[in-house]
C-alpha cells in the first residue's frame, strides 16, 4: 500500500448474467480526503461500493486496507464495519423506533444488559463534538432526515471508521441541512477519515470534494484532482464523449419542422406532484418529439410522471388541445390519449407473471371496459400484430413476459401503448439497459411515430440519443427546469454546460 | 407541553393511552356498577381469569414486536391442558412431570414455527395457523373426552391461595375475609417483570425492536435477523406452554375446546396495549394493562347482564377493529409528514 | 435459435406435467391410489332409498362429489382474494355461519319453529347473499383502503361471526320442517346424484362466464403480480382488491344455503367449522402461489375436491372429525415449505445443473 492511502482496491471485476458491471478497476483513497466517485446510471458506481461493502462478492481483484498487511475480504456489511468500513445510504438504514443513542450502539458490544446510562452519556459526548442537534434520548423517527443521516454517521465515526461512503446522502436534503453535512464531512476530513462520497450534484462535488473518479460502463475513466477537472470536462467524461469530437454533430435528421404551426396537444402550467420537483411549465405540438434531459436525479421522470398522473398532483393546470382537463391519477390521462412507458421497467413496467399477450392488450382492455373483454382471438392478433411489428423475440404470445429479455420486455411495454394509439408518448429511459440494436430500432421507431403525428416526450441518460431524436429540450437540474433548448442550440456542448450550470 | 408529547416514543404514547383508556373504564364501572368493582377482590379475580392470558400475551407481543404474529397459543394451551391431564391422571405423573411436558409442547411449537419463519421466510400468518390447527387436532387426538384432573397433588395445587394482607373485605356474615391471588397470578406478574426487563435493557430486547422496526436496517447494524425472529418465535412458543400450564391450574381440566380463541383475545390485549401490528412498537406493560382492559370489558358486559358468550366474542372483535383502524390510520399520517 | 432451443426444451416433457392442474390431478391419484391398495370398497356406489323415499346413489365417492362443492364453491371466491390481495380470509366459516343464521332467521320471521315459510327461499337466499357481501366488503375495506394484511383483517369476523350468527336468531334454533328446503343440501327427488354438486356446477358455469365475458381475471392477476405497473395501466388496484372480498361473499352466501340446508337447522359453533382451512389448503393444492398473482380456477376447484377426497379418506380410517385439522395442517406446512422461496431457490438450483447439461445437448 502507497503511504498515506487508507483504501486501495485493485482490478477489481464483477460480472452479473450478461453484464460486465466492473472491468478491473482501480481505485485508491487517501487518508483525511474527500473523493467523489462519480458515473452515469449504469457505470458501474454502485457496484463498486457494494463490493466494498460486502453486500457483493467481487469476481475478481484485491482491497488493501489500513491496518492490515495482507489484502482483505469482506463477506458482509457486518465484515465491511469490522474493518473500518462505515456507509451511509440514501435510504436511511437505521430504525425509526429507537433512540438516536440506541441507534448508534445497537448491534455491537458484549454483554446481555445494556447499560443506558453510559450508552446515553456517550451518545451525547459525540453528538456534541460533531455538533449535530440531537439528543440522546430522542426517538429517531422524530429527527430530520439531516439529522438521521448525521447520526448513521456518527454511528460510524464512533466505530472508529477509517472509510466512510456517503451514498447520495443529500438527495433529500434541503440548502442548510446540505451545508450542515458539509461541515461535519469537514471535520470527519481534518480527523483523517477518508471520505467517498457519491452524488448527482455538480455544485456539491466542487464544493466540498478534494479528488473525483470517473466510472463509465463499468470501467475507470480516471482519477482527477478538483482542480484539474472543470465542471464541462467532467460531464464529457461521464458521458463519454471527449469534446473535440463532440464538436456540434447536427442530429442526422431534421425531424420536425412543424415550427410553431401546428397545434399544442399537451400544455401544463405550474404543475406540481408530491415527488419533490419544483412547479414547472411544460407543452409539445402535434407531431413533435421533445425531452427532458439532466443528470439522474434530476427530477427529469417526476415530470413526466406528474404529466401522467403517477404521482400525487399538487398543483398546475393542465391543457389538451388548449381545453382545461384534469388529470389526478393514469386512468385520466389514458382516457385523453397519453401513454406512459416508465422508467423502472420491472417495478413499474411489466407485469412479470403474466404471458406477453396479456402484457400488450392491458392497457386497452383496460381503457375498453370491465365488460368487454377482447377475446382471445382479437387479443393474439393484436399481439401477433406488434410482435411482428416491433420484432419481439418471444417463444410465443403465450410465453411469460418475465422470461423475455429486458429489450424485449421493453419492446413489449412499448407495444402496449401502441396499441392505444395514443395522441401523446411518454417514453421514459426506453433503450436503458438494452442492446444496441434495439436502441436504434426504438429511436427510429420514435421518429416515424412521430411523423404519423403523435407527439413523443423522450428521455434518455445518452445524450446523443436525444439530439438524434428531439427537436427541442428541456434541461432539468436539482429538480428544477433550468433551460429550454432548441435549433441551434442542441448541441452536446450547450447541453452539458446547462446542465453542469455554472460559470465554467 | 405539547412539545414532551412530541418528544414521547411511539410506545410510549401508545402505552398512556391504554392505560388512560382502562382507568377511565375501570373507573366508569365502579361509578356505574357501583357493587362489584369497588372490591379488591374483584380485581383480583379478573387477574386470577387471565393469567394464563396475560402470559400468552406476553409472548404474542414479543412476536409482535418483531413484526410477526402467534396464532397457535390457544391451540397451544389446550394440547397443554389437555395432555398434562392425560399425563396426570391416566399416567399416575407427577407435578414435575406435567411442567416438564408444558414446557416442551411448548418450546417444540415454538422452535419448529419460529424455523419456518424465519430461517426458510415464510409467512407467520400460514405457519402458526397451520400450528393452530395442528395443536387443535393433537388435542383430539391425545384425549377426545374433556376430564377434571382428580390426581390430589394437583387438586391440593389447584385450590392453593395466596393472601394479599390488608385488602379483605368483610362478607355478609360479618366475617373479614381475606384478599386473595391464584399461583397463576404470580408466575404471570413474574413473567410480565422479566419480560419487560429484558425488552427494556437488554441488547438482546433492543434487537427485538430493531427487527421490527426496520428488518433491513437491522441486518445493516449488525443484528441477526434470522436468530431474534427464531428467538421471538421460541419464546412465544414457550410463553405459551407456561400459560398453557397456568390456564390448566385455573380450571382443573382438560378439554379440546379449552382457550378457544384465546389467540383472537391475546393478539387484541396486544394491539389494546399498543403494540402496533406492523412491528417495532410496543410494551409489556401496556399488554398487562390491555389484558385488564379486555377483561374489565368483558365483566362490565356479564355485570350489565348480557351474560352470553357471543356478546364477548363481538365486543373484543369491535374493539380489536377499532383499534386496528385508529393504528391504520395513525401511520397513515406519520408516513404523510 | 434461441426460440428453437426453448420449444425444444419443453418437448421433452409432456404439456400436462408442466400445466398446474397436474398437481391436484397427481395429489388425486395417489389418494385414489392408496384407497385402491388398502380397501377397494373405497370406491363402491350402491343404490337405494333414502329416508324420504327417494332414489339415492350412495358411497364414499357420493359423499366426496357432495362436501367437496361446497368446498368448490368457497375455493372460487378464496382463489380471488388470493390471486388480488396475496393472504387468505380466514373468516369464511364464521360468515357461513352468519349467512346461514340470516337465511334461516329471513325464512322464520319472529317464530322460530314455523308451521309455513315466512317468505320464499329464494327471498331469504338473496338477503342472505347481501348480508354475506357486506361482511365481504366490510373485510374488503380493512385489506383495500385500510391495508391490514388479509389474515389480520379477517381475524376480527372469525372471532365475531359465529357471535354475531347467533346474535341474528337470538340465540335460537330456528328448525325448518319444510322438505323442500332440504332439497338445497340433500336430493331433489327423483334426482340421486346430490344437489350441493349440480348448485357448484351451476357456480363454476357462472363463474366461467364471468371470466370469459369480463376482465375480472386479468385485472386480479395484474393487481396480484404488481400493484404499481396495474395502477399504471390504469387499474384501481384498492377497488380490485375489494371487489375480489365481496365476490368470496356471494360464494360464502352459497355454501351457507347448502350448510343449513343440509340440517334444516343451526349450530352456531359447529357449522362450517375449519372450513377456511380447507378452502385455504384447496387453493394451494390446485398450484396456485399463496402469495398471490397467477391463477387457475379449475385447478383450485378439482384441488376443493380433493381435499374432501383427503377428508373422506381419513374418516373411513376413523379418524375423529376434531383430530382432522391435526393431519391437514402437515399438509398445508409440507405446501408451504415446498413453495417457499427460499426452499425453491434452493431446489432450482439444483435443477438447473442438471437443465444446463441438457440444454448444452438441444443446442448441439
């Protein structure tokens, strides 16, 4: 081990069915220092961590620690926090009914009573000294989630943790708290605790990180110094696309040339849902394809979703067709002809269990009625119709859909709506996690979509799909639209500098 | 003011509510019902009912605590009674002996569903209905015919007394007679301290909150997950066999219809106590004062009159469902803010 | 290719073992089967008069066709709230009991030995099935909108239902003497075959209807599957799960026709007792996950049978009525624990080693 280095991992490899999630990476932490491991969904970031934090194996390579002379396994999360290795999750992974104090001892130390009178008076000696605002004996369900992630952290730092990993902790946080969490990473920092800290935020990276790792695909792009590293350099690096060849590709097709003639299918004003967007405007003609781009996390499907109804409206109006409806749960919006492909295919997309023929006509048997059922008949010729169409490569229509491929289950989500003939789709990370091929297939399928006249609200992680696909943009950063792009300006370089933000 | 409420932990609100909700009615009956109630000894006779009660509820909080639920105790309790009379009088056993075989049925119902819960995960609803059923149908098959036990060592048990000094009353002959409990009612309040302790201040109590607070989380601090579910599950089962042991001293016999529905009346002594469903909250305490609420309910509806055991069976299912209702909706609103 | 290989894989076993109907069907014939070995007069059916006169057919086998559908008709309603909801209503005894108290109470008016029916059976069957669907509903409502897990939620009517039955008559017993009441539980003369099988055929021919000719099926499933893609598509997944409740109240309501008039009268405690088990255990028998999802009706229904086939079995080996539960609960444990994940991980595993070697010799 370097001197110095609290962590050093090695090629480290992880292979999931089909996928190579890890490809020999590197990566190496030094002590009192705060490193941002950052990626695109997909690179591979989230696997690295759960590598090092036991919750998966690793296929191949070494992690050095601290302390130890020889390289070091770690089986479990329990393993993980023997060694020194402390995380704190997005999710908070502490128990709401206990005390704060309860929370940072349960778990570990001997013995079968628990004296709470010291546990309690040690809770508050550390509380203290991290100056975070929360006492002992409080219920923890009754903290902030600031404060609950402070206390999961110190939780670590009492367990003498040399490696901390903050993952996404400031994805529900607001300003102060943020700043408050700042500086108790601060402080960990000057203690010689070496920090990863995983987030979406670029403000945040430049605030508070000392080094930045680059994951894409599952491989290291690299390891940078802050300063090295401005703001526009990064997001070409998580991207993937260098900037000299990313000098302005025009999209190959002009695909929508409508300009401000034709009709507005679909405008919301001031929309709102419980999801924690900002209120935002929002329309699209007949005929148009246009998207929400920004980092993930960005709030870009809690628009969409708010659009469809999936989550709980808050506020806005809502037009079709310039008449005022109102669109509080999917039904409604299904009824005035939008259609939504989620982003999380199996949570939200499929319904596993059941064959691909039941899978497409669903949402139009649905729409249809209680008592009108297709028969049996109308419903293979509909699915025999778009497994043809989309080229789905199933056994038969009968075949579960969950023992499909994730294009094809994809393909068969996408066919549903179709079926519906919508006026307008929404279309959520269509190609994530599929193959090449059918990328393309989906994207050219968009475009003539659209001009049989449906309008298509696109979003994608890869940036060059959209400019392939949309005529316009709408740039979201910490769930805020913070730009619309259109003409000349969609290029990779107008839209990474809006969504970086900034002054660089 | 307002702010120390907020400041209570769950359990602990939920805990002042019961035991407002049974002063207030205990108090209500001795205003309205003026005769009975204000006797020490009834009290004591609702505490001599339902040890065997309180005990199993006891084990069905600690379950509940871990986010599971026990609905084999009744059955447990019967087979209990039913083959500890059997063991008595057909066998010739001895005292020893019929403890030793209540604390085994006992710990066997609670290891083998506290294994197919938590190492092989499959719901507890199933397995301990399967359990219920089971048990149900061992006792048939141990004995068909309900028998009182005549073995004199168990009779001499039976009728032991144990005086409270200084809460007699003098009856209507004029002559002071002395408050009293059954054995059953201390090995129950022996029961409810340990209990209580352990879940209280023990590392191993904490653990059983922790799972039922947030099973993952609880993997992620450290806690076994599996072992506190099995071990929630063995206790229940052996809480059980103790209670199914006190219950056969209360009554002297054995029967297959013994205790039925003693699992409905434990899982609302519970939920009554304030031990929420979903796991993670509750107090032995409030089970005890939710054990007496039921029973204060129960006497004040044979006192009123509507001495039919229907009554009693809709008045626990109207109070469970109220109370089910009023968490349902409680959590409904924390999980909003 | 890859379709090639999977069709290929499948042709090595025949459809029927892959289908779930084979598991009920495998379970019949080794009861058939055992019956066979121990004492064939298992399977005799004489011919004779019944008390009343009538042409009855008789034997075990009778017996079988005759409690098994009432059990059919409950297992159609408990495959719904299955598939929907992913527990099982455990009060399904207690409401026969109450549908059975109002049908008797409706058909006795304020005399409770009455010379004439008060009002006409079928009067008295429909408030009975009303009275069934609202406390139907009243469970539907505590899993739906409440989100009490199933078998919590029905615990409140199994402890109060069978109270609550008696409550209905006061705690009576109303006794029908009007033959033609027991017509619903016994023979209809002229008729041997028993009526409880031509009223679950009249049922199952309902409920293939129903299926055929409405979503209900497809909407339970999806709901069961995944809640957030049904809600998503549309579907109200609450109002689904409700619905499937009232639904196994109308069958309750059926079955407790059957129940009182087999006897022409009552016993709160004792009518329809352990039955939710049965219904429970006919469910899991006809392959269909506990967890809820996917189901097939006509297997829950041969797996209703089957279970009355177990249960006749073990009287005619004089087992008492009470100790049955005893048997039928290693039953439902050994079900459960082979359908535990954890346990079919475990299992396919294993059964994939042996697959690969197989598929490695297709795709050659």
């Amino acid at each position: 081990m370097n001197k110095g280095s609290v962590l050093e991992m090695r090629n480290i490899s992880k292979n999931f069915p089909g996928v190579k999630a890890l490809q020999n990476v590197d990566f190496t932490l030094c002590e009192g220092e705060i490193h941002a491991l950052m990626g695109e969904n997909g690179a591979g970031k989230s696997t690295l961590i759960k590598v090092l934090t036991g919750v998966y194996e690793k296929d191949g390579g070494q992690i050095y620690l601290k302390g130890n002379d020889k390289a070091v396994s770690i089986r479990s999360p329990q393993d993980a926090q023997r060694l020194g290795v402390s995380t704190v999750y997005q999710e908070i992974t502490l128990c709401p009914n206990l005390s704060v104090a309860e929370n940072m001892y349960i778990g570990r130390g001997k013995g079968f009573f628990q004296s709470f009178k010291k546990m309690n008076a040690e809770a508050d000696k550390i509380l203290k000294s991290l100056d975070i605002p929360a006492k002992s004996t409080q219920q923890l369900s009754s903290c902030s989630i600031a404060i609950q992630q402070m206390v999961a952290i110190a939780r670590a730092v009492d367990m003498d943790c040399k490696v901390l990993i903050l993952d996404e902790p400031t994805s529900s946080l607001d300003e102060q708290e943020v700043e408050k969490l700042f500086g108790l990473m601060r402080d960990l920092k000057a203690r010689g605790v070496g920090i990863i800290f995983v987030t979406h935020f670029l403000d945040q990276v430049y605030e508070v990180c000392d080094k930045i790792t680059v994951l894409r695909d599952g491989q290291l792009v690299g390891e940078y110094e802050i300063k090295d590293l401005p703001r526009v350099k990064l997001v070409s690096k998580m991207l993937g696309k260098e900037l000299d060849d990313m000098s302005d590709i025009k999209s190959e097709s002009a695909p929508y040339s409508g300009g401000d003639a034709s009709e507005v299918v679909f405008e919301a004003e001031g929309l709102q849902s419980n999801a924690g967007i900002k209120p935002f405007d929002f329309k699209i003609r007949k005929g148009e394809v246009n998207g929400f781009t920004g980092l993930l996390g960005s709030g870009r499907s809690e628009c969409v979703r708010a659009i469809f109804g999936a989550d709980r409206i808050i506020g806005g109006t809502v037009k079709m067709k310039g008449e005022k409806v109102k669109i509080t749960k999917p039904i409604d919006a299904m009824k005035h002809g939008i259609a939504y492909l989620p982003e999380d295919r199996k949570i939200d997309g499929i319904v596993g269990d059941l064959s691909v023929r039941e899978n497409i006509v669903l949402a139009l048997q649905v729409m249809k009625g209680f008592f009108k059922p297709f028969s049996k008949a109308e419903a293979y010729r509909f699915a025999d119709e778009y497994i043809k169409l989309l080229e789905i490569k199933t056994a038969s229509a009968d075949t579960p859909v969950k023992s499909l491929s994730g294009g094809n289950q994809q393909k068969v989500i996408l066919a549903r709506w179709l079926l519906m003939h919508p006026e307008y789709l929404i279309l959520d990370e269509p190609t994530r996690g599929i193959d090449i091929g059918t990328k393309v297939e989906i994207q050219k399928l968009v475009l003539k979509l659209a001009s049989e006249g449906i309008s298509v609200t696109f979003i994608s992680s890869e940036t060059d799909e959209m400019l392939r696909t949309c005529s316009r943009l709408v740039v979201m950063r910490d769930r805020k639209a913070v730009g619309e792009l259109s003409g000349d300006d969609l290029t990779q370089s107008k839209i990474m500098s809006t969504i970086a933000g900034g002054e660089d | 003011m307002k702010n120390k409420i907020k400041n209570m932990t769950d359990t602990n609100i939920l805990l002042a509510i019961t035991i407002v909700i049974f002063l207030i009615m205990y108090l209500g009956a001795v205003v309205v019902l003026r005769s009975g109630f204000l006797k020490p000894q009834t009290f004591f006779n609702i505490l001599n009912a339902n040890a065997a009660l309180l005990i199993t509820s006891c084990g069905m909080s600690l379950v509940m605590i871990t986010g599971g639920i026990d609905i084999s105790v009744g059955g447990v309790v019967a087979l209990v009674s039913m083959s500890c009379a059997v063991y008595l009088d057909y066998h010739d056993g001895s005292i020893i002996g019929s403890v030793l075989i209540a604390l085994a049925i006992g710990l066997l119902f609670g290891a083998v569903q506290g294994f197919l819960v938590a190492y092989l995960d499959i719901q507890p609803f199933i397995v301990t209905l399967a359990g219920m059923f089971f048990a149900r149908g061992m006792t048939t098959i141990v004995n068909t015919t309900p028998f009182n036990v005549a073995s004199e060592a168990f009779v001499a048990l039976k009728n032991m007394r144990i005086n409270v000094p200084g809460l007699g009353s003098v009856n209507k002959m004029g002559n002071y007679v002395s408050a009293y409990v059954e054995p059953g009612v201390i090995v129950a309040l022996l029961i409810v301290i340990i209990l209580f302790v352990i879940l209280r201040w023990t590392r191993q109590g904490r653990g059983f909150y922790a799972v039922g607070g947030n099973r993952q989380s609880a993997m992620m601090l450290g806690i076994n997950v599996k072992r506190t579910k099995f071990l929630a599950h063995l206790i229940c089962g052996l809480l059980a066999g103790i209670g199914g042991y006190v219950y056969f001293l209360h009554v002297g016999s054995g029967s297959a219809s013994h205790a039925s529905g003693m699992e409905m009346n434990a899982i609302a002594s519970s939920i009554i106590g304030g031990t929420l469903l979903t796991g993670g909250v509750g107090n032995i305490i409030g089970t005890f004062f939710g054990v007496l609420s039921l029973s204060t309910i129960q006497n004040i509806v044979s006192s009123v009159g509507l001495d039919e055991a229907w009554w009693t069976g809709i008045t626990i299912a109207a109070m469970l469902c109220l109370f089910l209702v009023i968490q349902s909706v409680v959590l409904a609103r924390k999980k909003r803010t | 290719m890859e379709n090639n290989s999977k069709k290929g894989r499948r042709g090595l076993l025949p459809g029927i073992f892959r289908n779930q109907i084979f598991i009920p069907i495998a379970a019949l014939v080794v009861l058939a089967l055992f019956n066979f070995a121990a004492d064939p007069s298992f399977f005799r059916i004489s011919f004779g008069l019944n008390s009343a006169g009538n042409p009855v057919l008789s034997g075990y086998l009778i017996t079988i066709l005759d409690y098994g559908s009432e059990l059919a008709i409950l297992a159609i309603g408990m495959t719904l709230v299955t598939a929907a909801s992913g527990g099982q209503d455990i009060s399904v005894g207690a409401a026969i009991a109450i549908a059975g108290s109002v049908i008797l109470r409706v058909l006795c008016g304020h005399n409770s030995r009455p010379e004439v029916l008060q009002t006409p059976i079928i009067v008295a069957f429909l408030v009975g099935c009303v009275v069934a669907m609202l406390f139907g509903a009243f469970n539907g409502v505590l899993v739906a909108y409440f989100r009490i897990q199933p078998m919590v939620a029905t615990l409140i009517l199994y402890t109060a239902g069978r109270s609550i039955a008696a409550w209905i008559n006061n705690n009576e017993l109303p006794i029908i003497s009007q033959p033609s009441f027991g017509y619903f539980g016994g023979f209809i003369p002229g008729i041997p075959i028993p009526t409880p099988f031509f009223i679950a055929v009249g049922c199952m021919i309902v409920t293939f209807i129903v299926l055929k000719f409405t979503t209900l099926g497809l909407y339970t499933q999806s709901v069961g599957i995944n809640e957030s893609s049904s809600r998503l598509n549309g579907l109200n997944p609450a109002f689904i799960k409700f619905l499937s409740f009232v639904l196994l109240g109308l069958c309750v309501a059926v079955a407790g026709l059957i129940k009182v008039s087999r006897l022409s009268t009552i016993n709160y405690s004792v009518i329809a007792k352990d039955i939710e088990m049965d219904a429970i255990l006919a469910v899991a028998l006809g392959g269909n996950a506990l967890s809820g999802g996917k189901f097939n009706m006509a297997s829950s229904i041969l797996g209703a049978y089957v279970i009355q086939f177990l249960t006749t079995t073990l009287y005619k080996f004089n087992v008492q009525s009470d100790a049955l539960p005893a048997y039928k609960a290693v039953v439902v444990i050994i079900l459960v624990v082979m359908s535990a994940p954890t346990v079919r991980e475990k299992l396919s595993s294993l059964g994939k080693k042996i697959r690969n070697h197989e598929a490695k010799e297709v795709s050659m």
